[in-house]
C-alpha cells in the first residue's frame, strides 16, 4: 500500500484535508499526518495543506527541523508526486509579497500577491465562495475538471507563477489568476478540494492514482 505524507505543521485545514484524503483513498492508500522528516523523506505521495497568511505558513513549515528537507528528498530527490493546497500551494513560490517580502520554496517561480477588485465594489476580498474554473489544463490531476466547473476558494492572495506554462487553470475574480499550478511532479491547487464536494474528491483521487 503506497503512503501518503500530509505534512502536519499547524495548518487550519489539515483535519479537513485529512478526512478528504481517506474518503478519496477508499483504502487504497496510507494517509499518514506527520512532521517527522524520515517519515515524509520514505512517503510515495506528499499534500502540503494550508490557510492563513504566506509569511506565517512558511515560519511554521521552517520550524520543523528537516521537514522542507525530507519534502525536496521525496519530491525532487526520487519524484513522489507532490501536491499543495491553498495556502501550501501558494509555498511553492519564489517569494510572498503578504506583510512585506516572504522567500518561499521556490519550486515553480513566481509570486504570490494580493488579489484586485479591479475597482468594482461588487467585488469582495477575500475571495470565498463557489467559482468556475477557466483555462482547465489537460492533466492527469485536473482532467475530471472543465471551464466552468465550480469549486470552493477562501483566500485574498494568489500564486502568479512566471512561466504561463506552469498554470494548470484559471479563475475570474475581479481580476484573472491562477487557480491550479503544475510543473513535473509538482501541483497546486487555490481552491480547497476538501470543501468541493465529490469534484474535490475526485481530484485528491486522481492524484494518488497520479504516476507523472
């Protein structure tokens, strides 16, 4: 049975993501919640979850002494595929522009910056709620969904990677940004899978069948 590290390191969303991940599993996969770095270096999967602010996610990922460096082991070291949720996608950027300048993994390069409303007062930060995806990618992991498709977000600040070519898709709210990433092994999500009902479950189980 292949093992799946969910990185424990205070996110609010881990139960949550937890619970998700054994639904998804049906089984079929260890879901192990964990901070010890021998444990994730040895995982076959890694889901990095996360909400709240970029600078205070990467302080508390830091503090776990060896953890982001079991995780590049696992992920960059033997390719375990690897996939972040909201805020852990957002860690995989260069740097986070949120309360000054954060350095964050750098595993796809770009920035993570506040949403725009675009002037329009209609418009509500922080983006939470249902919204349709634009621009799906064809992938493994996201290729249950469509344009249109909608899915559940709550978060102010988004991951705008550099290279076009690492988003996976889109979303309109008050301005267009990402809202999937993928590059290799690598994924993201802005959305939470965890709060999309059965089209959330059916991504996380997508990913573990995932084989990049």
């Amino acid at each position: 049975m292949q093992s799946v590290a969910l990185i424990n390191y205070g996110s609010g969303n881990l139960r949550s993501a937890e619970k998700a991940l054994i639904r998804a599993a049906a089984g079929a996969s260890e879901i192990v919640v964990t901070d010890d770095p021998d444990t994730i270096a040895d995982a076959d999967r890694i889901v990095l979850p996360g909400v709240g602010a970029f600078a205070a996610c990467m302080g508390a990922l830091e503090a776990r002494p060896g953890v982001i460096e079991a995780m590049t082991e696992a992920v960059h070291g033997k390719g375990a595929p690897f996939l972040g949720i909201c805020v852990g996608m957002q860690l995989l950027a260069s740097r986070g522009l949120e309360f000054g300048e954060t350095p964050g993994l750098d595993w796809i390069a770009g920035d993570v910056r506040k949403l725009e409303d675009g002037g329009d007062p209609a418009i509500k930060i922080p983006h939470m709620g249902w919204n349709s995806l634009t621009g799906v990618a064809a992938h493994p992991v996201f290729d249950g969904l469509k344009d249109g498709q909608p899915v559940y977000f709550t978060h102010s600040f988004a991951f705008f990677p550099r290279d076009e070519a690492d988003v996976a898709a889109y979303v309109d709210h008050g301005e267009r940004f990402p809202a999937a990433v993928a590059r290799g092994n690598v994924a993201g999500v802005q959305f939470h899978p965890e709060k999309s009902q059965g089209y959330g479950l059916d991504l996380l189980a997508r990913f573990l069948e995932w084989r990049p």
